[in-house]
C-alpha cells in the first residue's frame, strides 16, 4: 500500500531523494505521495526524521 504524509511533516525534504520510485512529490506544505508510482517499500519512512509518513509495506 502506499505511504501517507501526516501533518507533523516539517517539509524538510529529505524524503524526496530517498524514493527509488520519485514517487514523492515536492509540495508547498509537505510532498504529495503519487500513489500509482509507490510501492511501499518503507525507505522514505525510514529517513524522516519527524516521523510524519506512515503506511507502506508495513502497515
Ligand atoms: S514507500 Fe518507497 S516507493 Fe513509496 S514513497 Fe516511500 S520510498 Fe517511495
Ligand atoms: S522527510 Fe518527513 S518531515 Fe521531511 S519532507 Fe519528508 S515527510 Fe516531511
């Protein structure tokens, strides 16, 4: 399933690099998950430090 981003997320981008799909999208207040492009292999949830992304393979 793919990942959602919370509202904790500080926009901080450093979730965007990490997606080996670049399914995640630069966006004036947090990233936008392209849903058809993500395959919820948890590497971005992984990095965020603000623990704002959830769901994935794991959820
Ligand atoms: S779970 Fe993987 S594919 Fe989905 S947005 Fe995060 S890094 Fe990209
Ligand atoms: S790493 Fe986390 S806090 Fe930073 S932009 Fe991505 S979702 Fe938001």
């Amino acid at each position: 399933m793919p990942v959602s981003v919370l509202g904790c997320c500080t926009a901080c981008g450093a979730c965007l690099p990490t997606c080996p799909e670049r399914a995640l999208l630069p966006a004036p207040r947090r990233p936008v998950v392209d849903v058809a492009r993500c395959t919820g292999c948890l590497a971005c949830i992984e990095i965020c430090p603000a623990g704002a992304l959830v769901g994935g393979t794991a959820a």
